[in-house]
C-alpha cells in the first residue's frame, strides 16, 4: 500500500530532515492522546496543522529541550497522516519503546470524539509501515502499555483492544473528499499606485516556497480545482477616506507564453478610516483546467501607499 492518500509531509509543513537519533523501529504502532480536549473535530483542518506545529514548539522548547516532535506521526479527525519525526527516528513518545515501535498521536482529550476518518488515518499509516521497506509488526498498543499513564485515553485504548485499529482502511475514502491547503505569507512592500489595480505577490508558502509567489491556485492543478481562500492585508500610507479594492481575478494563457484576464471577481471595497488600512477578502471558485487565481489589489488615494503584509489561507480541491 502506498503512503496514505492524505499525507502532510515535513516539506509541506516547512520542516527539513529530523535531527532525531537514527532507528528502526519493527514491532508495532503505538498509539497516544493529549491530556487536554482539544475540539480539533469541529474545527477546519488547518487547526490540525496550527496545533502539530505548536507541539513542535513545545517539545524542542525550553519546557521540553527535544531534539524534534517528540512522535513519529499525528492521525487527525480529518483523515490526514501528519509527519512527527517520520522512519527510521527514535521517538520521545513511549520510553522503553522509543526506538522499536512507532508512534501516532490522535491528538484528542478524554472528552474529544475519535471520527472513522481518524480511524481509517491510522489503518493507511499502519498498514504502509507494514510494507516491505519498513516492514513492522502489525500489533497496535497504546501508551499504556509501556508505563503507567492514561494515554491514550478510555475512548482510543477501548480501540487499541478490540482491534479496531488494526484492521483493513477503508479504502473507499475518496482521496478528494478533503481539501488541500497552503498558506501564503508576505514579507516584503508592495508599492500600489493611485488608481492601479497590482496583482498581491506573496514571499513564501508554507511548504517552504520562496520567490515571487502570485497565483494561490492553478500552477500545480493542470486540470484545475474547487477552491475557498481567504486573505488579510495590511496597507500603509491611505489618506482617510480612501478606497480600496480587493478582487480575484482568474487568468488563462494568451497563447504567446504569458497570461491574459480570463474573468474577475466580484470586488471587495472598503473605505479606510484613520491609521493603517487593515483588509480582508474571501472568494469561492470553480477553476478550470489551465487557468490559475490571483488577489489583486487597487487603492484610490491620492499618492502611492505601501501594501507592508499579507497573509492567504487556501483550501481546494484538485480536479
């Protein structure tokens, strides 16, 4: 069996190769909680995201002072693998298994629901380390087992012991059913001339993605994707009274290597106050294939301001 369909890589999170101690670990996949109900199922998976990186902050931290993330990976209520310290790492997770067994979190409180797409998340993950290149045992403990401690709680342990963490995934999951994400940061000004409509150029991606960064869907979906994004700026230098627009703008290729507007959006157009202008926008589409997505911004003052930051959340779905 292949990875799980839905697999967040250390790349994707920004994170290079884990400084973790080299092992291999063969007799199993153990399974473990948080002490404290975290409500991730009712919330939007890029909290899943925002909460794995927090535990990484935590454990290499002052409190903690470890080398990474203390396990190998975290199953979350939206049916995602998200990579800890990933093979061949002794973990921080279990002692006295920490270099023999693999680890996954839930990352749930005694009181959080364990959804069958968590469940189906940790069946992907244990059967493709029981491929042959990694080749573990297929038991499933928890972490009780190896010290006396709660984790990983009476509602996953119940799990752990009737086997229901072992058996088959489901595989009729499709891979699609969740979106995708990627968050955009800006870093660097932006000039906006008076009257003139400036595609919004972010700096790096969440996946460690550097550069001049423009479309937020398209350049790597050739057949084009469902899409919901939100984006916040900040812009410097508005006279008050001063109109800003914000739209998205969805662009096709003009047939001589470059790119023409193939339909705009429906504009935002806030008038700024007093201060800095602080600007959101949020639009839902259907993309079709070849084309990609912009924000683009215009302010209607009577000098140049300056666009100084910029954040995007993008969910989609690729065709």
């Amino acid at each position: 069996m292949p990875r799980p369909s839905k697999y967040v890589s250390r790349s994707d999170l920004g994170w290079g190769t884990s400084p973790a101690d080299k092992a291999n670990p063969r007799s199993g996949l153990v399974i473990h909680y948080d002490s404290a109900d975290q409500g991730l199922a009712d919330k939007n998976h890029s909290s899943c995201v925002s909460y794995w990186r927090n535990t990484r902050s935590f454990h290499t931290g002052p409190s903690r002072g470890w080398a990474d993330i203390g396990y190998s990976f975290m199953a979350c209520p939206h049916g995602y693998v998200l990579e800890g310290r990933g093979l061949y790492r002794t973990q921080a997770a279990q002692p006295g298994g920490n270099s023999s067994h693999y680890s996954v979190t839930l990352a749930t409180g005694p009181k959080d629901p364990i959804p069958a797409a968590q469940i189906n998340a940790v069946r992907q993950l244990r059967q493709w380390l029981m491929e042959p290149d990694t080749s573990i045992s297929g038991k499933v403990l928890g972490h009780r087992d190896f010290i006396s401690t709660s984790c990983p709680g009476e509602k996953a342990y119940a799990l752990v012991k009737d086997g229901t963490f072992a058996k088959k995934p489901d595989e009729s999951e499709g891979e699609d059913d969740m979106p995708r994400h990627r968050r955009f940061e800006k870093d660097n000004s932006q000039e906006l001339e008076p009257g003139t409509w400036a595609s919004l150029r972010f700096d790096r991606r969440h996946d460690g993605h550097t550069g001049d960064l423009y479309a937020l869907v398209g350049p790597e979906e050739p057949d084009g994707a469902l899409y919901d994004f939100s984006v916040g700026v900040t812009v410097e230098g508005l006279g008050s009274g001063t109109e800003v627009q914000l739209r998205a703008t969805e662009y096709e290729p003009d047939g001589e290597g470059g790119w023409k507007v193939a339909r705009n959006r429906p504009i935002e157009s806030p008038v700024q106050a007093a201060g800095n202008g602080h600007f959101t926008y949020a639009w839902k589409g259907n993309l079709a294939k070849g084309r990609r997505v912009r924000v683009r911004v215009a302010q209607f003052g009577d000098s140049i301001a300056q666009l100084t930051s910029a954040t995007a959340e993008v969910f989609y779905w690729p065709k």
